[in-house]
C-alpha cells in the first residue's frame, strides 16, 4: 500500500467514526462535500486532514472533549 492511500485509509477510518458525513466534516473542518468526495475516491485527503486526524485522536485518548465549531 502506498504512503497516499495509507493516509486515505486512515482518514476514512476516522470518518467511519462518526455517525454522519456531516458530523465527520465538522469535526474534521471541512465541507460534507469534501468528506463525500473522500469517500467516492473523487479527491484525496491531503496532508493537514491527515493531521488533523492525529490531533482528535490524541485529544479524545486525553480525555479532552473536541470543541465545538465556531459561528461567525
């Protein structure tokens, strides 16, 4: 398996985690519609949701509750 598709992997396992696209996508700070082109193979996470990832891990093993999104 190469480097990209271990980071997609990992990035759809992370999505699997949640209960909706949507929920996914807010935790991840994106779009659902970035989240469902990740999904369907359309694109391909890039570095930073890869990291982004990694820091909801170590925040929740922390027993840190992920923040809420921020309303402008």
């Amino acid at each position: 398996m190469s480097a990209d598709e271990q980071k997609r992997e990992y990035v759809l396992n992370a999505i699997a985690s949640y209960s909706t696209q949507q929920e996914a996508a807010i935790a991840l700070g994106t779009s659902p519609r970035v989240v469902s082109q990740w999904n369907t193979n359309k694109a391909k996470p890039r570095d930073l949701a890869v990291r982004v990832v990694q820091l909801l891990g170590v925040l929740k093993d922390a027993g840190l509750e992920v923040p809420p999104p921020l309303d402008f």
